[in-house]
C-alpha cells in the first residue's frame, strides 16, 4: 500500500511539472519579447530621427 501511495505522489508531481515548466517558459518568452519589443520600437524611432 505505501509503494502505491509514493508512486501515485510520483505521478503527481510528475504531471504537474509537465504542466507548470512549458507554462514557466511561456510566460518567460512572453515576457522577453514584451522587453524586446519596447526597445525594436525605440530603435525604430531613432533611425526614422536619422
């Protein structure tokens, strides 16, 4: 019974960390190109003054 409940924990843990790191990266490239994005319109800005 105690092997059942640690491998149905395992398991658990397992598709939680399945569904929380693809979302952790999500949010992090979606973040990054937010950053990125700010900064490509400033340089725009500068080039359109040149």
């Amino acid at each position: 019974m105690k092997a059942l409940k640690v491998l149905l924990i395992s398991l658990a843990a397992l598709v939680a960390a399945m569904i929380v790191i693809p979302l952790t990266i999500l949010a992090g490239l979606f973040v990054w190109l937010k950053l990125t994005e700010e900064t490509d319109e400033e340089e725009m800005e500068l080039d359109d003054a040149v």
